[in-house]
C-alpha cells in the first residue's frame, strides 16, 4: 500500500516538470523558431490526417440549397479591367474562393488565385502560361509553393469546397464546413487536398 501511494506521488511530480517542459518547449518554440511551412512537413501533416481518427461530428448542418435561377453577374478582370458576363452561380463562387485563399495567405502560405481564363481578353496569355492546365470550360486556377520550394503547384478548379478543404487542411483543422453548414471529416478529402497542394500521401 505504501509502494503505491509513492509511486502515484511519483507520478503527479513527473507530470508537473513534464508540463513545466511542454510549457518552455512551445515558449521557445513561440520566439525561436517559424511554424514548418515546407513541402515535407505539410506532407507530414497529410499523412497524419490520415491517421487520424474521424472526429466525431456533432450537428450535420442542415442542406438547404437556393433554387433561385442563376443570373448573369458582370466580371471585371483584375489584370485588364474588360468586362464580361459570368453565370450567378459561378460569381458567387469565385467570391467564396476569393475569401478561402486570402485566408490562406492570412495564415502565412504562399497561394495565388489567377481569373485570368475568365477574361477574353487575357485568357489568350493563360492558354499558353499555364502549360497545358487549361482546356474547357474557363476555371479559376490556384497556385501553392510551401516554403523552399521553387515553383508554385497549380491546380484548376471552380468548386469553391475545394478551397476550404484546402484552407481547413493548412490551418491543422481535423473538420472542414461546406457552404450549407454540414460539417464534416477532412481525412476524406485527402485526394482534393493531393489535387490542389501537389502534397502526396505516400
Ligand atoms: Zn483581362
């Protein structure tokens, strides 16, 4: 009896100068050393998500969509300032993707968002920029270079949840939100994430 009560004394003093570690650790980490943005460590992280268990989701956001028809929306290139007529829906869209990737340049990741396909007038330079990425539809193309790297990975892509899995990927979230509110687990999405970052599972 007396062995046991030791050793859980013991047992609280090793986890008091434990957390007393853990607390120097992340203060010198804090002032020392930059979050690892790099190609390997976010391969990491990847992998990491996918080992991760399911979280368990508390309210699946309820689906309700709107079924009001879509209008032309005038869009006003960035680069040249031509003005063309884009579906409602895409509009909206690229506004959410918009909002998804200067979050991610919030969080101190190197993205680029280029709209230039959807200008008649600039999408002729694109054509021939973006080395065979374009082909069909117009499509909003997302650039990512993680620390170190020296060029950026593109990926094309209009669905706006593309971009907040990826947003929720890089900001270590283990659940990302859809646009109607439904929650659900990232892990499933690694293959987006492959897509649009150029980071592998393997
Ligand atoms: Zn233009």
């Amino acid at each position: 009896m007396a062995g046991k009560t030791r050793n859980v004394r013991t047992g609280v003093r090793t986890l008091a100068v434990s957390a007393v570690a853990v607390v120097i650790a992340v203060a010198l980490s804090g002032c020392m050393v930059e979050r690892e943005l790099t190609r390997d460590a976010m391969n990491r992280k990847l992998r990491a998500l996918n080992r991760s268990v399911v979280p368990v989701i508390e309210s699946p956001g309820a689906m309700c969509y709107d079924t009001s028809a879509p209008m032309p929306v005038a869009f006003v290139c960035d680069e040249c300032g031509q003005s063309t007529e884009v579906d409602g829906w895409l509009f909206e869209s690229i506004q959410t993707i918009k909002a998804s990737v200067a979050e991610m340049n919030d969080e101190g990741f190197d993205v680029t968002l280029d709209l230039r396909e959807f200008c008649p007038r600039c999408s002729k330079d694109v054509l021939d920029a973006s080395a065979g990425l374009a082909s069909g539809d117009p499509q909003v193309v997302f650039g990512i270079r993680f620390a170190g790297d020296d060029a950026y990975h593109y990926a094309r892509s209009n669905n706006p949840s593309d971009y907040t899995i990826v947003g929720a990927f890089l900001k270590g979230d283990r659940t990302w939100t859809d646009a109607y509110g439904g929650v659900s687990a990232l892990k499933k999405e690694y293959q987006v994430i492959e897509k649009m970052t150029g980071l592998s599972m393997d």
